[in-house]
C-alpha cells in the first residue's frame, strides 16, 4: 500500500502583516503547492492520499476554496482520508459538513479512533472538534491482531521527537505508545518542519509560512505492508524557503563597511527568488557608525522573495573613558555603572545595561536607541 501524506496546509491564512497583495500571493502559492502535492500522488502512482489536520484555516477559509478542494480531490480518483486539526475542527454546520465531498474523500468524523480500511492497510483517524484534543485513547487502545497493517492518522504534538514537552503543547503524545498500540505509524500533522522519528511521519507544511520555519517542507511517501517494516521518504515540496543568516559587524567604522559585510554574506549562486531571507547584523561598532536597515533592504533585496534586515549591533563605547570625563555624558555613565553594579536582580540588570546605550545613542543624536 502506497500512500502519499500531507498536512498543514493552512488554506487561505491570512498572512496578518503582509500588504493585501502580498498576502493574496502566499494565499495562491499555498494553493499552487497542494495542488502540486496531488500531482505527486498520480505520479508516483499511490493508493491513497493522508491529509494530518489544518487543511485550511477555518476561520479564514472562502467557499471556493473548500469548494476547489473537493474538486481536486475528486479529481485525483483515489481514496482521500482527511483528520480534521485545531485550525480545521470538525464542527457542527462547519466548513467540514457544508462542504460536497465526493465519494473518494472520507474525513474521520469523531474525537476517538475509526478504523477506515484500504486493502489489507487499516488507516484508525481521529478529528478535532470544538475545543481539545486528547490522545489519551493511546493509554488503553489496541489494534486489532488481524493481519492487517494497522496506521494512526493524528493532528498532534509527539513528545521529544520534535523539540517540545507536553507542557503547552497541542494533543501531546509519547511516541512510544504508537508501536505499543500496535500502529506500523502514525501520520501525523501540526509540527510544521518534516521529519521522522520512531514511527512518527510529520511531512511539514508543505509552504513555510514564516520566518520561524526554516526546516524542510515535504509530502511523505509511505509504503505499508503487513508484517514487514514500513518504509517513508520525505520529498520537498516548497516552492520557497525562508533563512536567518547572522552577519558579523564587529569592527566596523562606517556605513560603507556594513555595507560590505552584508554583500558578502549574500550567495550568488543561492536562488534568491525563491529565498525569503533574514539577516541579523551582530557585534559591536563604531558609535559614529549609522546603519541603516531599509536602505541595506532596498540596496540588496530586490533579487529576493523577501529580504529583512535587523540591526542587533551595539557601540563599542568606551565606558571607562567616558567615565572620567567631567561632563554630563560622563556623569550619566557613572550614575549609570554605579546602579548596575549595586543591582542583584539579573533581569533589573539588563534593562539598566539597555539604558546605558539607549541613553550614549540619544545624546549622539541617533534615531535608533535600541
């Protein structure tokens, strides 16, 4: 059995931040990229089709887009099991049940396992509904011992294998309650970065939708057989990719240096059109030296998806030579080390050190404080 799954897609989101038609952009690549993982599906000729929850954003989504949805995967003319997630719930008179689905696309209609067969494969889902999810039926459940492949399709968080505690997290679960239930796998959505970990399929989101989703964004081909091992690969799928790239500007003298530095950490041979880049500029400078963020943006970010620039520099001030004068700078920076050194509590500290440079900048007339 050959099944291609997904998750996370986030139709129609918002892209809050963005202008309006930047915004609709994302919107249409976040379409062009789920249509191009059901290419896939017919290309690599699978039996089947796995979607782990957030399908699109409930809130958010237009009635043709639920509508197009359906149409595709009727289209596709192969079975289409879908596990409704937090972004996605399955509600009463939802976008779930005013959708038409046709008759290949089968959405797991409740918060507790249901078994839907698919050869000698049993794929168990479970949905969200209004509220929270739990796993907790993992504690007690067991698959049948029938001589069927048994797979868990899931829109939760799999403790350890993706960097998170229970604590806060959506539907948590111990992974090693998957194979103990006695599932091959679980096909799993809401962690957005692919990977594979213990029996545990997260595909990502096929589209970073991001500054915070640098990893990679896949759809999984799974092959499941009864008694042997399953085997996964994950195949990228994004259309861009979004990077956070530090740049050192230790030393610099002058905003021609910054400059420079900012051009070097660019790659020319890197595919800008595709890269949403970050660069955060480090270290400490010259306090005469003025940076500029736009000016950088506007200089070296037309060949990128999008480019931003954070200055995260400080100025090489020398405190101790401040300290001496007989000046109001110089008294200011007294004043100040003197209620640093006296401060225990370590975050009062910080924001007294913040103060201190906040304070030197504004007396050099600078616009940026902090």
């Amino acid at each position: 059995m050959r099944i291609l799954h997904i998750a996370d897609v986030h139709l129609d989101r918002p892209f809050v931040g963005l202008s309006p038609e930047a915004a609709r952009q994302r919107r249409r690549g976040l379409w062009e990229t789920f249509v191009r993982c059901l290419d896939a599906a017919r290309e690599h000729e699978v039996h089947a089709v796995t979607i782990g929850g957030d399908l699109w954003e409930d809130e958010n989504v237009a009635d043709d887009t639920r509508r197009s949805v359906a149409h595709e995967l009727g289209r596709l003319g192969r079975p289409v099991l879908i596990a409704a997630g937090n972004h996605d719930p399955l509600l009463p008179g939802g976008n779930y049940a005013r959708t038409d689905w046709p008759s290949n696309v089968f959405v797991f209609p409740e918060q507790q396992p249901v078994e839907h067969a698919l050869g000698e494969v049993s794929v168990w889902g479970v949905s969200w509904g209004g509220g929270s999810l739990s796993a907790s039926f993992l504690d007690t459940f067991a698959a049948p011992d029938d001589g069927r492949a048994h797979v868990l399709l899931l829109h939760g968080t799999a403790i350890g294998a993706t960097g998170f505690g229970a604590d806060g997290a959506h539907c948590p679960f111990r992974r090693d309650r998957v194979r103990a239930c006695g599932f091959a796998l679980c096909l799993a959505g809401h962690i957005h970065a692919a990977n594979v970990v213990d029996g545990v399929v997260y595909p990502g989101s096929p589209e970073p939708l991001g500054w915070g989703e640098t990893g990679r964004h896949c759809y999984a081909l799974v092959e499941v057989e009864p008694g042997r091992e399953p085997r996964v690969e994950l195949r990228d799928v994004a259309s861009r990719r979004y990077e956070v790239r530090a740049v050192d500007c230790s030393g610099a003298a002058s905003s021609a240096e910054v400059d420079e530095r900012v051009a070097a950490a660019l790659d020319p041979d890197e595919r800008p059109e595709t890269l949403c880049l970050r660069l955060e500029l480090r270290g400490e400078v010259d306090p005469a030296c003025e940076i500029d963020s736009d000016a950088l943006e506007s200089s070296h970010g037309e060949r990128y998806a999008a480019l931003e620039v954070r200055d995260s520099t400080t100025p090489a001030y020398d405190l101790d030579a401040l300290a001496r004068q007989d000046t109001a700078r110089g008294h200011f920076v007294r004043r100040l080390r003197e209620r640093i050194e006296a401060e225990a509590d370590e975050r009062e500290r910080r924001v007294l050190e913040a103060a201190l440079l906040a304070g030197l900048r504004a007396m050099d007339g600078r616009e940026q404080l902090l």
